[in-house]
C-alpha cells in the first residue's frame, strides 16, 4: 500500500465516522410533544383490537360495544395535595389526569412549574370493566359525595367513587394515598345484584409515547416479566407480547415513571402495539376472567406509581419496581458510581465539585498500574529511537521483500531486548478503566440527583452544556476543552511503532481521536464530559511526571 493511498484511506474513514457519528450526536432530535389522540372506541374494544381472541386476553364472547354515558353526567375533578405531589382525579373512569412532583421543577430556570409526570401529553391508565352479556361504559361515570380539595394527612386519605347499574350491578373503586409516598393503591368492587351469575373481567388499557432519540431524550416502556426486566425504547413497527408473570409495567423517561403493579401474581398477558401516529404506543393488560354468585362481590386491587426514579422511593412500592432505573451493562459498578458520588456529594454539596474529586480518586486508584504502563511505554520508546537509524536501513534494503523486511526487524528487536507488543502496553490502564467509564456513563446519565445541578458556567449537568447556536448548532466549551486536553494527552503518550505499516496506520488514525471523540461527546451529559476532561488532564501531569523520572536519551 503507498503513501497516497494509505492518507486517502485514513482521511476517508475519518470523514465517515465524523459524519455518522457528527448527524446523531448533533442534529437528531427528539419529538416535539404532541397531544395524544382521542381513539374512537365506541364500537371497539381496547386499543383498537375488535377481534381479540382469548389467547391474546380479550374474550369475543364479552359485548363488542360500550354503553354510552348520559350527557346530564358531569364529571368532576378532585384535587387531592400531599407533601410530595399535588394529584387531580377525575370521577369519569376513576382516572389520574393530573400529577405535579413538588420537589422537581420542568427546567433550571427560577419560579418553574412542577415536574408533571401526568398531564394531557401523558397519559395515566384507564380502567375498564367487562361483564358478559352485559353493556358497560368505556369509562365508569362514578358519583362522588365529599370535597373536591383535599390534603393527604398523617393517617392517609381514601378516595370512595361508586356507580350503580339500573339492573343492580354496582361499582366501588378506592384510591388510597399515603403520607411521603410516591405510590397510590386502588381497589375495584363489582357487587352483583342481580338475580344470576356474572363474569367480569378487568382490563388496563394505557397509551403513551415510546421514542430514542439521542442519550438525552428517552421515553420508553418498562416491564417486569417473570423477574426479568424488559425495555423498549424504539417506536414500534408491530405488535409485542410479554408472557409470563407479570410484575409492573409502565412508561418513563431517563428521570421518572408512571408504573402499574396488578398485585395478582400467576401467568397473565400483556401485549404492546403501535397506535394511530408514530412513536404512539398502547399497553394491554387483563386480569383473569371472574365469575360473581348474586348477592356476592368481585374484588381486585393494585398499586400506581407516578415519581422519580429514584431508588428509595421505588423500593417504597415494592415489587421490585427499582429495577427500572436502567444501571447499564455494568450495573454494580454503576450503583457504587452512584453511592460513591452521593457520598463525596454530601462533602460539597455540589455534583460538579464531587464529580471532579471521584475523578481524582480514581485515578489515585489507578495510579501504580498507570505509572508502571507509562514508564514501560516510555522505555520502549527510547530504545525505538536509538534503533532507528538501523530500522529505517532495513526498511530500505528490504523495501520490495516485505516477508523478510519483518523477520530482520524481529531479530533486531530480540537482540536489544525489546518487546514489539510492548507499545500496546499504553492502552492497558484505558482498557483498565473502561468499565469504571461505562459505569460512570449511566450513573451521570440516569441519576436523578444530577439533574438541574449546576457547576461553574454549566447550569445542568445532566444534559449537554447550552450557550448560544452556531449555524443551527449549540455551541459548548467543555466538549471542546475535553478535546484540546485529548490531544495534549496523546502528544505527551510515546507512541512507538514495531514499523509495519499497519501499525504505523493505526497510529495516524490515532491522531484523529480527539476530533472523533469530540463529536461522538458534543451531545452527551455535561456531567460525563467533565469527568473525562478531569482525567485527560491528570494524565497530561502523569505524563510529564514519567517524562521526567525517564529521560530521552543523548540526541533524542
């Protein structure tokens, strides 16, 4: 391969990788918010799914169409405010359509509005009940007696909504909340009145958004299936099935979630599909199919949560609902990341600072391995450059028998006792520390405690730093000043060449790292950015510290 070709080569893999890995980190957005569509269902059942067979959980023999409710109905919405959220239910359907978290605020700026995790852009769940041979309404019209504002004590609060049917069915459905508690239990009651027996089935019905667009903008659905936790992050193109036990199933984003726990146990089905537009999703649950004696009742309860993902206050709901809080692929590494952060944080009671001093403390870890690395690279190298006169006379004696050119190079190397592999060395202490990265990556990622801590000039250093646009792109000084502290790093490592060409290509490509990786960075958390800027330059001083305890030879 010549000169030419091998420059051309690099150049275009290069310019490849910046222009795959530039488009997504840079220019890919998130979809705006959107109003989710009301789905005509008054001749259909749940999401749209008129022929629901009754292994796919929906039984045909259930009536196909919903009883209409009577326009003289007026629903109410009852404002109910704890210490933790400020929640508002409507009595059409029992519903959740609002919940406003006191301790998150939407954005960094002064006098935000609370962080709404139930709004009109995203949905709670809906509770329909079926009963065969029996017409029912989409949408449980309750009667409620009480007031319409209400604080959750230190006892609790109940929540009692009642409907009754004309032919002696009645409906009674609780909602219990609980002082510091982001969980909510609800209990459902069908009391049969009439003069036979009926066969009721529950049914969730929930419709959200399900998208990726970048490391910074997610909405994904969440589900705990026989113990085993299982995402989707991507719009959906078909149907998905989840079999098995079901323990909890909800939508969140990287901070918070909207989560039901049907408290059943046993094998039920639980089936996700796309719905009207794109990145629409609706969940599909059923409770098993009950049969009620006259004069008897129904009964069937679970728990909801709508909060942060934060891991004390998901154990709180029990179920493992925790493990929704996505730890990576190194996940104990990632929650020692986290407890270790916590723990400095409470030092300095700034992310920021504590983030930089984990750096510190790592690469103190790190250190003996580091310097033994480096010392032995930079030994290498000073014997490289005392070989290459001789180096460079073999290349040129041997320049058309390549075969022979390497076996009189290794008898070179092996005569003054050097290693070929020894440049290789270098990238230990990295390899080393990847995982600790990786691990880093999704604690700075998905920690909630992240989130609107501010350092120096960064007001989030959960999301990409912000300072004014650039021909349509953000302009950010930390990705830049990783990347000038990249290059300073790589200029200071030896770089010694056993003199193949493929070797000496990969250390040109080598060259461009540091432009790569500050693209691949550009879009990333403010606050992984400085931890790896951090360590680029702890390692710039380790380097001039080795630099010094071994000198370039006489002439080097």
């Amino acid at each position: 391969m010549n000169s030419d070709l091998k420059k051309n080569y690099i150049l275009f893999l290069v310019l490849s990788v910046l222009v795959i890995v530039g488009y997504s980190a840079i220019f890919t957005e998130a979809p705006k918010e959107r109003k989710q569509e009301k789905i005509d269902r008054s001749t259909s059942t749940p999401s749209g799914k008129e022929n629901f067979s009754e292994e796919t959980g929906f039984l045909q023999k259930f009536p196909a169409e919903f009883e209409p409710v009577k326009d003289s109905y007026v629903p109410q919405i009852i404002r109910i405010k704890s210490d933790l959220y400020t929640a508002e239910i409507d009595t059409l359907g029992g519903k959740v359509v609002g919940w406003g978290l006191h301790k998150y605020k939407k954005t960094v700026e002064t006098g935000s509005l609370p962080m709404e995790v139930i709004t009109e852009g995203k949905n709670s769940y809906n509770t329909v009940l079926r009963i065969k041979n029996e017409k029912m309404p989409e949408q449980i019209p309750f009667s409620y007696n009480g007031d319409t504002s209400l604080l959750v004590g230190p006892e609790g609060l109940n929540i009692n909504l009642v409907w009754n049917k004309t032919n002696g069915l009645s409906v009674r459905k609780t909602i219990s909340f609980y002082p510091g508690k982001y969980f909510v239990r609800e209990n459902l009651e069908v009391f049969n009145g009439t003069k036979r027996q009926v066969s009721q089935k529950v049914h969730i019905d929930w419709e959200n958004s399900v998208y990726e667009s970048g490391s910074n903008s997610l909405y994904e659905f969440v589900s705990m299936v026989g113990g085993e936790v299982k995402r989707t992050k991507k719009s959906l193109k078909e149907p998905k099935a989840f079999n098995g036990e079901i323990n909890w199933f909800g939508f969140g984003d990287k901070y918070f979630l909207s989560a039901f726990l049907p408290e059943i146990g046993g094998d039920q089905g639980l089936y996700l599909q796309p719905v009207g537009e794109k990145g629409l999703a609706g969940a599909d649950f059923s409770y098993p199919e009950q049969r009620t004696a006259t004069g008897k009742s129904y009964k069937v309860g679970w728990k909801s949560y709508f909060g942060p993902r934060n891991e004390l206050d998901l154990k709180e709901a029990g179920y493992k609902l925790e493990k929704s809080i996505d730890y990576g692929y190194v996940g104990g590494l990632t929650k020692i990341a986290i407890v270790l952060l916590k723990f400095i944080n409470n030092f300095f009671s700034n992310y920021g600072i504590s983030i930089v001093v984990l750096t510190i403390l790592l690469r103190v870890i790190f250190l003996p391995l580091t310097v033994k690395s480096m010392k032995s690279m930079k030994d290498v190298q000073n014997k490289m450059k005392k070989l290459k006169p001789e180096i460079d006379a073999l290349k040129e004696k041997y320049k058309n028998d390549k075969s022979t050119q390497q076996a009189e190079m290794m008898k070179l190397y092996t005569s003054n006792n050097i290693n070929p592999l020894s440049s290789l060395g270098g990238c230990l202490p990295l390899l080393i520390q990847f995982p600790v990265f990786i691990a880093l990556y999704f604690a700075l990622l998905y920690s909630i405690d992240l989130r609107h801590s501010s350092f120096l000039w960064i007001n989030d250093l959960s999301q990409p730093e912000y300072l004014f646009d650039v021909l349509g792109i953000p302009f950010r000084i930390l990705p830049l000043l990783m990347g000038i502290s990249w290059f300073f790093s790589q200029k200071l490592t030896p770089m010694t060449s056993p003199g193949s060409e493929a070797m000496e290509m990969q250390m040109k490509l080598m060259q461009f790292m540091p432009i790569i990786f500050t693209v691949m960075f550009w879009g990333l958390p403010s606050g992984l950015i400085l931890y790896w800027t951090v360590s680029n330059i702890l390692s710039i001083g380790q380097q001039l510290y080795i630099n010094r305890q071994v000198p370039n030879p006489e002439g080097g």
